[in-house]
C-alpha cells in the first residue's frame, strides 16, 4: 500500500488581496482565494458582481484591456502570473479560456479551428497535429460526431458542438487551468447537459473554474463555490456547504433567490 498525500487540497492557483479596477472604479475588491487542483470551483453571485473580472485576472486578460489595473498577487504553482519576467502568452497556455459565446473561427475548418494555438507556435508536424486534433476533439465529447467532416467549417456546427469546439481548442495546448465564463449561457439545455457532463469528465485532468449565474449549474457541477457580490468575495466553501448551510447572511439571500 501507499502512502502518497492525497491531492485533494493541493492549491493550483491562489490570489492574495487580488483587486481589479476600471480606472477609477474596481471591479473585484481584495480578493484572497484558494483554487485546487483537479477540482471544479464556481463563481456565483448577481450580474456586475465581478465574476468575470476576477475570473480575467487569472490569466492576465486585463493586459488587453484598456483602463484596467490588477493590483495584489495571483499565483499558479507557486509562482507569479504578473511577474514582469513571465511571458502573458506563455500564462494563457496553462490558463486557458472559454467564453459565454462559442469563438470558433466560422470559416476555418473544424480541424484548424482545434489546432489553431499550436500552428501559432510554429508547429507543422502532421501527425502531431492529427494526433492532438483527435485527442482535444475525444476529450471535448465531440470526436464522434465531427470526425467524418474535419475539412468542414466551425461555422458549420450547431451552437453546442461550437461550444465543444472552443473547448476542444482550449485543451489542445494541454492547459492545467481551464476559465469557462458562463460557457452555457447561450446553449440549448440538452447541450448545457453535455457541457456540464463534460465537465465532470474534464476535472480528472484540469483544474476547472466556472462563472454561472445559475445556481443549479453550480450546485450540480461544482466542489467549491465562490459567491460574489458587489465586487467583494463574500464566502468561499466547499459547494454543499455553501448551499445547505452558509456562513454568511448574503450568501443564504442569494442561494434562496432573494435576490438576484
Ligand atoms: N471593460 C470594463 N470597463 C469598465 N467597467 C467594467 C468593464 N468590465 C466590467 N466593468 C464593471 O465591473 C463590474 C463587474 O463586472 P463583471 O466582472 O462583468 O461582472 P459579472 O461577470 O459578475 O456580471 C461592473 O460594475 C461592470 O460594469
Ligand atoms: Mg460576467
């Protein structure tokens, strides 16, 4: 028998006291949170509670956007996502991202669209790129339905497979973070359905942090969950925790709907 140390509470990424601000106005305040590894963490809370914002900040996002400011620490493995050193690119490798809309490429093939960030760095090799063509699109749950037709366009897709699609894109480079804000707000349930299946599948392999404002998504997807209101991180807990018994006031207004 042995004795390795459970993984279940290493910590992938941390913030310390992380605060966004457009101009003036910050978007997320403080914010010191703990994502482990090869879970699935939830950030819920109201519209304009700066999840996305905060969620932006764990990849150096806001370096495109113009006005933004990152203040505090935001960690991946120990190490500082914001060092001057670290190449922003090299960053949203390892932390990569799914947005509320599918962001296929509508005329590029669905295989170009899947190995779009490894032709970025160069890389010609055929069977390479066959070889994680096929894995990224097996892993997104899409394999079976698209490998007949790989020279066909992403826009050809329904809005579901789009979404499996952006994720099939996102594994590709091998992340060991995957950001997904709110990547079923624009799916059909049955496809919501399969994105929340694969997700589950996901976990084993990626450490997964998901922006929804639908508290059942939360509750049936997620390990931990962070509530977010006003810019402010208003209780961290492990999801069953959060939903039976918070510790917060707020927390049990939001998850009881009475406000929204
Ligand atoms: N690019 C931006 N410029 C200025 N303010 C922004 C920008 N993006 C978001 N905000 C503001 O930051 C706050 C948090 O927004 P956001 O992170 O989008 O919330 P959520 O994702 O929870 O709906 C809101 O007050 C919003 O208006
Ligand atoms: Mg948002």
């Amino acid at each position: 028998m042995n004795n390795e140390p459970s993984n279940e509470n290493k910590i992938r990424l941390e913030t310390i006291d992380l605060s966004v601000f457009y101009g003036q106005n910050p978007g997320v305040k403080n914010v010191s949170l703990q994502i482990f590894d090869k879970q699935v963490t939830a950030f819920i809370g109201p519209s304009g509670c700066g999840k996305t914002t905060f969620l932006r900040a764990l990849n150096r996002m806001h370096d495109l956007t113009r006005g933004a400011r990152v203040t505090g620490k935001a960690l991946i493995d120990g190490t500082d996502i914001y060092d001057p050193k670290i190449d922003p690119v090299t960053i949203r490798r390892k932390i990569g991202m799914v947005f509320q809309k599918p962001t296929p490429f509508p005329t590029m093939s669905i295989y170009d669209n899947v190995v779009a960030g490894l032709k970025l760095v160069g890389i010609k090799n055929k069977s390479l790129l066959d070889e994680v063509c096929e894995r990224s699109l097996r892993q997104s749950a899409l394999w079976e339905e698209v490998k007949d037709r790989l020279k066909t366009p992403g826009g050809s897709l329904s809005g579901g497979q789009q979404q499996r699609l952006s994720i099939a894109r996102a594994l590709a480079v091998e992340p060991e973070v995957l950001l997904m804000d709110e990547p079923t707000s624009s799916l059909d349930p049955q496809s919501t359905n399969r994105i929340e299946e694969l997700i589950g599948e996901l976990k084993h392999q990626v450490t997964i942090i998901i922006v929804t404002h639908n508290m059942q998504q939360a509750s049936r997807v997620s390990d931990n969950t962070a509530f977010f209101y006003i810019g402010n991180l208003i209780e961290f807990n492990k999801t069953t925790k959060i939903f039976t018994n918070p510790d917060q006031k707020r927390t049990e207004e939001y998850i009881t709907g009475q406000f929204g």
